[in-house]
C-alpha cells in the first residue's frame, strides 16, 4: 500500500460514515493541484547537481493551503500527497482557517555544506513561488528544514515580490515569527496527552514514555512530558537508542544534540538499537519521526497501551487495525501533533496585523484550541463508540466538506 493509499483509507472510512457522495470522494481523495520542479543547485565542487521538488495543494476550501516543507531522501510526489491531506484534515480539526498542503525536496541535508543548504532552499522555493501567496498557500518548518530554512525561503520570495513575511510560518522571531512556535508541536503532543488522561480520568504522574526520534518534535515533547510528571525512559535517533528506567535526564541530552551530536555518543546512558525505542517496555510510545515506522512486521513487539502519533502517519492501516484490537489506545497524528500549526496560525495573524503575543498569550491560546479538539473527538468517538481517529477524521472532513458545499463545490 502506498503511503497515499494509507490516508485515503483512513478518509475513507470516514466517507462512508458521512455517507459521503462518491464525486464527493473523488474530489477530496485526490489534491486540487500538485507541482513538481527541478530544483538545480551549483555544489561547492563546482558541478550542478539537479534535485526533486513538490508542492501538492490538497484542499483549500477553508482557507489559503497551509502546511510544512520537508527535505529528507525519502520524499517523493506521493508522500507528499498523502502529507498534504493529513494537513487538510488537521486544520479542519482543530478550527485553524486553512486548507492543507505540503511541499519538499528529495535531499539528504547531512551531505549539504551551509552553502549549498541555503542554495537548494532559496531555488525550491522560487520555483514553487507562483503558487505560493499570503492568502494562497504559506509554508512551514518539517522535517530537515527550521527556522533558518524559512527565513531564506522569505527573503527568496520578497525579492521578488516585495518583503513578504507573512509567505511562511515558522520564521525566526527577529524576522517576525511568533513566541513559542520551535516548541509548539512538542508542547501540542503533551497538552492532547494530558487530555487523554484526564478524559480517562487517569494521572500522568509516573507513566513511562518512550520517544522514537529526538528531533525538534521529539525533543520538545520529552520536555514538556517530564514537566507533567512522566518519566522518560527512552528516545532515539537515526543513531542509538538510549534508555534509563529511573528516567533520563532530558536537560543533558538537549546540551548533547543542540551542539550537533548524535545519541550513539551519549554517555549519559545505557544505549540500545535504533528500533529498541519502539519496543521499549513504556507506558506511552510516542513515534516522533518518519511514516510508516509501526507497520506489519513489527506492531505485535509494541509494549505501550498508549501509541501518541506525534509523526505524520507513523502507523500502517493494518498495523492501527490490529493495535487497536489489542485494546492499544492511539492518539492520532491530526490532532496529537496540530500545535504546530495552531501556532502557525497565531504567526500568520501577528504578522499580518503587525502585533505581537506574549508567550504566555500563545501558550493559553494554544491549550484552549487544543483542548476543545480534544473534547470535540473524545464527543464523537463516546457517541459514535468508534476509535479516536476516527472521530478526528470524522470532524475533520465534515467541516470541509460543509465548506464546499456552502461555496458550490459539490
Ligand atoms: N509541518 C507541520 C505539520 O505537519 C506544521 C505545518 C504548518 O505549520 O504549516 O503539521
């Protein structure tokens, strides 16, 4: 099954349940448009080099396309489709004025010099830049790009068009970002985590965590656990896993990746496999990096009773069918990791308006949008007696297929 195939079956299923009609299902089973462009970048050596790049616009019947830019080596046109509707469904979900898209570039960042970095993101990004505008489709960070990567892609796009902050969330704050967007889908993870728990009338004190990938998302989300009172017993990286039962000192560890390290050369802790993090014996698993990572081969080795998908798509359609016949609970991908949007959505606003948050403003928005998306889904999957995806992706598409209806769509 392709990774495109995997999130139609999860829209899918919500279709049916909305009864939806099958050109209905035509139209938001497929992007409205999808750009691929040669991306030609002149190496340190001298020679050319020629990259992919995409754009896939799914639906932006809510609201201009919104949704991040990822370069990695596994990003190909249909990934990128699958991406762009997962960001379709999460806005709706969580009431963010945005349709859904994604963009990226088939790259491995860690073979790039700074120079040809900045290179590769300022060409990809002016050859997407006829579909891009302030109310038509505005990028974000993903995964292997950042801050830095959104302030080449806006000065990119404002040498052409005039200075044009608001083309991109996720920029630095002294080029008009917003308080508290780094950590946003970190602190979004532990906000519908602790959602959960109360819903379930449960404490978070204690519970044991394991985080597979301890990249921005990763590392944020450890962060904000701990100060919730979990106990982090294990995260890992393309590298190692490390893993201390008496829970691992997360403070250290950021020292040890900001500065450029990989886990393998922690010493803080024991370390184990790179995989050893998804079979950790935890009480919360938290698959923090690519797609695909909990899938046929390996869903029956999962310990957690709790899966938090704080990953795009981390868990195969068949891998989620048979978890969730184990009484494993999931939190799905559109609602646990949509803090980063939401908060991308306070920066869309306080750039256009020229006006400022505090963080502590952005943080008290943040849980609030959070928490009724949260109280919306935990409604529907109760009343409906279905799973929490489900239930997300049910509210998600039934708020955009109303906003097609109203504007004469279908
Ligand atoms: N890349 C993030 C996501 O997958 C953020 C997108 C955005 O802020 O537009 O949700």
């Amino acid at each position: 099954m392709s990774f495109a195939d995997s999130s139609n079956y999860f829209f899918e299923a919500a279709a049916n349940m909305l009864e939806l009609s099958d050109e209905t299902i035509t139209l938001l089973s497929q992007p409205y448009r999808e750009l691929h462009v040669q991306v030609p970048i002149k190496m340190d050596s001298g020679k050319r080099k020629v990259f992919q790049g995409f754009r896939v616009q799914h639906s932006g019947a809510r609201g201009p396309y919104k949704g991040g830019i990822r370069f990695h080596p596994a990003v190909d046109l249909d990934e990128v489709r699958a991406l762009a509707q997962l960001m379709t469904w999460k806005t709706s979900l969580v009431n963010v004025p945005f349709g859904g898209a994604k963009g990226g570039v088939n790259v491995d960042t860690s073979v790039l010099s700074e120079t040809e970095l900045e290179d590769l993101s300022r060409t990809y990004f002016e050859n997407i830049s006829h579909i891009l505008g302030i109310q038509r489709d505005i990028p974000a960070p993903d995964m292997g790009t950042n801050e830095q990567s959104m302030a080449w892609m806006m000065d990119a796009y404002g040498a052409k068009h005039g200075h044009s902050p608001g083309i991109v969330t996720g920029k630095p704050i002294a080029l008009g970002g917003s308080q508290g967007r780094t950590a946003a889908t970190g602190k979004g993870v532990s906000i519908v985590i602790d959602n959960y728990f109360r819903n379930n009338n449960r404490s978070l004190k204690g519970q044991r965590v394991s985080i597979q990938g301890f990249g921005n998302v990763g590392l944020h989300t450890a962060k904000s656990l701990k100060a919730l009172g979990c106990k982090i017993i294990a995260v890992s990286d393309v590298s190692a896993t490390i893993i201390d039962n008496a829970g691992l000192k997360i403070d250290q560890l950021e020292k040890h990746i900001v500065s450029g390290n990989l886990l393998d050369s922690y010493n803080g802790a024991k370390q184990g496999n790179r995989d050893d993090a998804l079979i950790a014996d935890c009480d919360i698993l938290i698959p923090a990096a690519i797609g695909g990572v909990i899938n046929d081969k390996n869903w029956e080795s999962i310990n957690a009773s709790i899966i938090v998908e704080a990953a795009n798509a981390p868990i195969s359609p068949y891998a989620d069918y048979q978890l969730t016949k184990n009484n494993v609970a999931i939190l799905p991908d559109i609602l646990a990791n949509a803090g980063g949007v939401i908060v991308s959505y306070f920066e869309w606003t306080q750039t256009i308006q020229q006006h400022w948050w505090t963080i502590q403003e952005v943080d008290k928005e943040l849980q609030k949008m959070l928490t009724d998306a949260c109280e919306a889904c935990f409604m529907i999957q109760k009343e409906k007696n279905i799973t929490l995806r489900q239930s997300a992706y049910y509210i998600g598409v039934k708020k955009v297929v109303e906003a097609l209806e109203l504007r004469g769509f279908i």
